[in-house]
C-alpha cells in the first residue's frame, strides 16, 4: 500500500514538475509581438513616395524630351535659314562680279571709242585738247615722241629725257620700227646701252636687239661707243659726241569728257 502512494505521489510529482517546465517555458519565452501600426503606414508612405518619385521621374521625361524636340526643330530652321542666306549671298555676288564685269567690258569698249575719236581729232587738229601727251608732244598708240633739237652728248640727251619723266627711243615692234622710219630721222641718240664698240646695223635688226638700255648711265666711263640713229641704219660714235635726241614716255589715257571741250555750243546739241 505505502508502495503505491509512494508511485502515485511521484507520478503526481513527475507531472507537476512538467506543468512548471510548460509553464516555465510559457513565462520564460515570450512569443513575437504582433506587427505595429506605424511601420504600416512608413512602408504605405515610401511606396506612396516611390509612386511619385517614378511619376516625377516620367513628367521630367516627358519634359526634356519635348524640349530637345523643339530645340531640334529650331536648330534646323535656323540651319536652314543659314543655308538660304549662304545661297543668296553667293548668287549676290555672283550678279554682283557679273555687273562689275560687264562695267569692266562697257568702260573698256568706252575707253576704246574715246581714244579712236580722239586720235582722229588729233589729226585734223593735233593740240585737240583731248590729246594724251603734252604739248609739242606725238601721239603715237599708247606712246608720246618728242624730238629735241639740241646737240648734246649721249648721256646729256638721256639726261634731258629724264627730265620730262621720259627715255630715249627703244624701238621693240613693228609698229614703233614703221613710225619712227616714217620720220626719217638722221643723228639722233637711240636707248641703246652703250658698247665699248659695236659696227653699224640695220634698223630693222634693232626690234630684235637685246642692247636697249636698262643700266644707269652715270657708271658711263672711258671710251664707250653709243647708238644713233641715221635712217634707215644704226651707226655707233663716242658717246662723248653730240647728237640730236628722240624721247619716249607713256601716253595718259583719253578722257573722255576732253573730246568735246574744243567744240562750240551749238555743235554739242
């Protein structure tokens, strides 16, 4: 019997032992607590705020693609404004080097008729005031001559030569080698460069004659034989001796408004 009481009791010992460990277990560890309000709404607010960041993110999109659009669009109008201008200011200038010379062409035809006329003037009235050279000066094409009767020395007619802003003669075409025979012309000091001695020639051969004169004549020294003219030779003597001179210089061009100064009043209507 006492067995028994001492089995039951270490039953009812062995189980409440077992209420105290589930109860201790119970006491001892908590369970997770329940999940609060306010994280709710922190995670609904930064959905809430990833929602706007993405549309915000879209507008900006939408934004600076329609503005790059426009930018685009302007920036090819204003390429073809560009363009356009380019164009107009090429076929400008075009129409502008087209009329200067077509100025070129009516003011060279103009020069050409003036200086015709004038040479036709000038032989009927050789000091026409439309003449290109100075008084007492021969037109002849684009040249005025002058013959200078005075005997000098080869250097000293050079030198009087100078002095009108004119050379002696150098004859270097047909044309000037026809006038100047036409005049035959005798003891007269050419521009020909003076030679230590040289034999007469023909004054035909003189066109192609590399002897015209280029050098100063200052450096003239000892005996130096120079060129004159005897028609229809070239002879060479001392350069000291004395001739006569024939000077050359460019002719100015015709002015125009000089062929009528000559004419009375009533002519010109």
């Amino acid at each position: 019997m006492s067995e028994e009481v001492t089995y039951a009791d270490l039953k009812f010992q062995d189980s409440s032992e077992m209420e105290n460990i589930q109860e201790f277990d119970q006491v001892g560890v908590k369970a997770p607590p329940a999940p609060s309000h306010v994280w709710r709404r922190i995670a609904l607010a930064l959905i809430l705020l990833c929602l706007l960041l993405l549309i915000g993110l879209g507008v900006l999109g939408s934004i600076f693609y329609l503005t790059s659009k426009i930018e685009m669009e302007k920036l090819e109008k204003l390429q073809n404004f560009k363009d356009k201008l380019q164009n107009n200011v090429s076929l400008q200038l075009i129409y502008n080097m087209d009329s200067l010379e077509k100025i070129r062409n009516l003011s060279s035809t103009l020069q050409e008729m003036a200086t015709k006329l004038c040479y036709e003037l000038c032989r009927k009235e050789p000091e026409h005031k439309c003449k290109p050279c100075p008084e007492k000066w021969e037109w002849y094409e684009d040249s005025c001559y002058r013959e200078f009767k005075e005997y000098e020395t080869w250097q000293k007619s050079d030198s009087t030569c100078s002095a009108h802003n004119a050379s002696l003669v150098k004859i270097k075409n047909k044309s000037v080698l026809e006038f100047i025979k036409s005049k035959k012309l005798k003891y007269y000091w050419l521009g020909l460069s003076p030679k230590d001695y040289k034999p007469e020639i023909d004054l035909d051969e003189t066109i192609i004659s590399s002897d015209w004169f280029t050098r100063n004549t200052s450096d003239l020294h000892g005996v130096m034989y120079c060129g004159y003219i005897h028609n229809p030779y070239v002879y060479y003597d001392l350069c000291s001796r004395k001739n006569y001179a024939i000077c050359e210089k460019l002719a100015n061009p015709v002015k125009i408004e000089s062929i009528l100064m000559n004419e009375e009043p009533g002519e010109r209507m």
